[in-house]
C-alpha cells in the first residue's frame, strides 16, 4: 500500500458524538440508580454563595461526589459535616461537563447512634475550647424572680408539671414561649425564643422575665437532638437572663446543659431551683421574729438592770462638787492679793526702765546710726557699678562663643559618655566579680580535696600524742597520752570512753575587695 493513500474505513460501527455518548451514560446511570441509600464519611464540604451544598461521600476505596440543592440543603435536620458518617439517600446522575457521575442527595442523616455521639463530641469540644463552659461566666439564679420565663411546648405535660410545682412552692407569674420541641424547627424555635425574651425591655408593658426555664421531657437522642445543635448553645450563652436547663430525664444529657447557668435533672427539679417553698420561707420569717423579739427584750432588760446597778454605785451629785468648790473659794480669796502683788512688781520694773530711757540719748544713737547707714549707701552705689561693669565686659566676651546648640550637644556627647562607661564599668565589673568567686569557690573546693579529712574518710588515721601529731616510734613512747583521730571522731587510747569530736569546717578566707 502506499503511504499516501487514505486509511481504510472503520466498517459499518455507527459515530457518537460526545453529547449523544454523555447523554446515553447518563440515561442509563439514573435509570439504574433512580434510588439509592449510601453509606459514607463526609469528606471535603463546601457552601458556595449560591446556596448549594457539594461535598465527597467515600470510604476506604473510593470517593463519590454529592451534591444538595439550595431548597433541600435550607431544610436538612442534619447538616453534613467534614467527619460524620452519615447516610445518604438520593440518586445518582452525571455531570456531561467534567465527565464524571454524581449523587443528588434529597435527605442525610448520621449512621446511627454512634455517628452523632461523635459529633455531639466534637462540637462539645469546639464550644469548650471556645469558653462558652467556663464555670465563671455562669451566673447566680435570683432568690426569688417576680416573672418566670418557660420555653416548652404549651401541649405537654412538662408545662403542667413546672405550673403545679411553682403553685405549691411560691406562686409566681410565668410567660410561657411554645416553641417545637424535636424536629427541625426545635433548635430555630428555641434560639429565637431565648433571644425574644432577652430583647424585652425592662419595665415594659409585658414583663421582662428575671429568670428562663428552657424544659422538655425525656425521650431517645435523636428526640433531643436539637438542644444539642450550635445555634441553641450560642443562644444560651449570649443570654442576659439567667437560664436553667431542664431537658430530658437525669441520664439525659445535651449542649445547652453544659451552657445554661444551671442544670435540672427534670422539668419539675428546675421549678424547684427556680422558687424557694413559701411556707418554709414564712416559717423560718417567724422563727426569725421571734428570736428577735427575744433578744432585744432581754438586751434592754440586761441594759435596764446595769443601769440601775451602776446608779447605785455612783455618788450623789453634790458630793461630786463639794471639794471643786471648797478648792474654787480657796483659789477665789488668793488671785486678788496675786493680782495687786503681780501689779506691782510690774510697776517697779517699768519705773527702773523708764528711768535709763532719756530722749537726748535715743537722738544720739539715731544721728549715729543715721551717718553709719549714709555713709555705707554712698559707698554702695559706686560698688555695684563697678561690679556690674566688670560682669558685663566679663559676658561681653564669652557670649559669642556660648551657644545653646553647641552646648546642648557637648552636653549629650558628655551624657552618652558618661552612660557607656557607667555601662562598661558596671559589666566589668561584674564579669570581674564573677571570675574572682568562680576561682575562690574552685580554691575552696582543692583546699577540701587536699585536706587531711578527706584522707581520713578512705580509711586512714592521725595519731596524736600529748595534743601533737606523732610521725614515729619514739615519740609515741614519749608521749604520756596517745590519742587516735579518725574521720568520724578521736578515741583515746588511754581506756578512756570514745568521744565522738565534730569536725568543724574551716572558716574560708577573707576574700577581700574585689574592686
């Protein structure tokens, strides 16, 4: 054949075209699979500003792509989250623009109990993190509210229950918020109704409540799943108004419990916190009456009886005032002859000084002190001229080489000088100091090793006689008393009984100034 020439056809197989082959597989996809349930891990979720919901079902083999519609995804009880194994239920179809197949998921839901303890743990864990837990944050109940706040079904039982409770205990006013109790509107429902009675004014037509009482009755985890979701728990936290949480039975836990500023195992134990019992509130009032009326009776009585005794202890009034008196008549009868004699005595002195005083002499001492003050003014002037003259030349000459901004300057140099060395002397001498103990300390510690005690301690001993130390025979012959130290103490080798000798440490040396 020739290289030029056309390839043969391909026979009688029919052409596709792309759209016609997409269109084809994807008829087939959906009609096979027009139904179907998947189990699987939600994988990576997005939410688009359009409002639809596309995520990634997979397993440990493959992943399938999934997608929720914005009417669908806005009604969802359980919104997918990246974790959860959940199971959806849609059909399957193609998407001809990326080649590829996808599910159209109407409805998910988590795999069973254990798929939503999970993710009940992991919000759990996200609110904690975030504080909203924190023992601190909650708030104290009132003693005792004037309004009541209950968010509960109006229908149920749990209503019933709260109204008789607080009708025994202590009656009070109750606003009642019927809100949806499971299903998809519980958590909006409750949210919503938390925040309407925080956004009631205070002293308005319809009471603000002082205390709200989120209830329900007990049922399965999927009955009470609402008061598990997020919204309800930021809800409560944000709350102003004290919250008690009364969901489910005493087993039954949820978020807003962990929230909420204090927990009720039941609808009834919470109008039991809400309101103290009326009777026993009189009952302790009067007990309280009465053991005042108690004691201020017989603090007066005490007080009266003191009185009296101390009224006959004291003295009468007028033995009180008759020696004041008798010492007033004294004193009355001695100041008119104090008086004249002080009077006197005055006179005398002033006629003695009156008599040294004559005007002749005080007009000498003026005219004196008056030439003295002249003479010394004449002088003056020419004095602070002459000074002032110098002083003027004196800055005259120095001024043009005084400038602020020189000296300004020479005075930050100086500054900056004084600064650095101040800086250097004070490491040298710290590094010096350092040095110096460093070495000290090393001395201390060779003088320790070398010393005789430490050779004492492997096993050896110093022999002293007479108070010396013996090196030889003769000597230990000589001496009258011959005495052995080792290192735990000295023993006497006269027969006398050991004595233990508590060595001392030697006191280390003056170290002197290391500047």
């Amino acid at each position: 054949m020739d290289l030029i020439d056309d390839p043969e056809q391909a026979g009688n197989a029919p052409e596709f075209t792309v759209s016609e082959i997409s269109g084809a597989v994807k008829r087939s996809i959906e009609g096979e699979f027009g139904f179907v349930r998947v189990k699987g891990e939600v994988g990576r979720v997005s939410r688009p500003r359009s409002g639809h919901v596309y995520l990634d079902l997979k397993d440990d083999r493959a992943v399938l792509s999934g997608v929720i519609w914005k009417g669908r995804a806005q009604g969802l009880l359980t919104q997918p989250e990246e974790g959860m194994e959940v199971v959806a239920t849609g059909k399957l179809t193609t998407f001809p623009g990326q080649s590829k197949y996808q599910m159209i998921i109407e409805d998910i839901a988590p795999a069973g109990v254990g798929a939503l303890m999970a993710m009940l743990d992991k919000r759990k864990k996200a609110l904690e993190a975030e504080g909203l837990f924190a023992t601190e944050r909650k708030r104290a109940l009132p003693y005792l509210p004037e309004v009541i706040g209950v968010i509960t079904s109006p229908s149920g039982a749990v209503i019933r229950d709260i109204l008789h409770r607080l009708r025994d205990r202590f009656p009070r006013k109750v606003l009642v918020w019927p809100v949806a109790v499971q299903g998809q509107q519980c958590a909006p429902d409750v949210a919503r109704a938390i925040a309407g009675f925080n956004a009631m004014t205070v002293g308005g037509s319809l009471p603000r409540p002082d205390l709200l009482i989120v209830a329900r009755g007990g049922g399965s985890i999927e009955d009470l799943w609402g008061f598990n979701e997020e919204i309800v728990a930021r809800a409560v936290a944000a709350s102003d108004i004290p919250l008690i949480s009364a969901v489910g039975h005493e087993t039954d836990t949820t978020l807003i419990d962990f929230v909420s500023d204090k927990r009720a195992p039941t609808p009834t134990a919470a109008a039991e916190l809400a309101v103290p019992v009326r009777m026993e509130l009189l009952a302790w009032v009067g007990d309280q009456e009465a053991r005042l009326t108690r004691a201020l009776t017989g603090g007066i009585a005490a007080r009266g009886q003191r009185l009296r005794d101390l009224n006959r202890a004291l003295p009468k009034p007028d033995m009180l005032v008759e020696q004041a008196r008798q010492r007033l008549d004294y004193w009355d009868e001695k100041l008119d002859v104090a008086l004249r004699g002080v009077v006197q005595k005055r006179g005398l002195r002033l006629t003695q000084v009156t008599g040294s005083l004559r005007p002749a002499l005080l007009a000498a001492r003026l005219d004196r002190a008056r030439e003295q003050a002249g003479a010394q003014g004449a002088r003056l002037a020419p004095a602070l001229g002459r000074v002032v003259r110098e002083r003027l030349r004196e800055f005259t000459r120095l001024a043009p080489r005084l400038r602020a901004d020189g000296v300004t300057q020479m005075m930050t140099q100086r500054a900056e000088g004084l600064n650095n060395w101040t800086a250097r002397l004070a490491r040298a001498g710290a590094a010096q100091e350092h040095r110096r103990r460093t070495r000290l300390d090393a001395l201390d510690r060779l003088r320790e090793t070398l010393g005789y005690r430490e050779t004492l301690k492997r096993g050896y001993a110093v022999v002293r006689g007479d108070g010396d130390v013996v090196t030889g025979v003769k000597a230990a012959k000589q001496a009258s008393t011959i005495e052995i130290e080792f290192a735990d103490g000295r023993y006497d080798l006269s027969g006398k009984t050991p004595k233990p000798v508590k060595v001392k440490k030697d006191a280390p040396p003056d170290q002197g100034n290391l500047f």
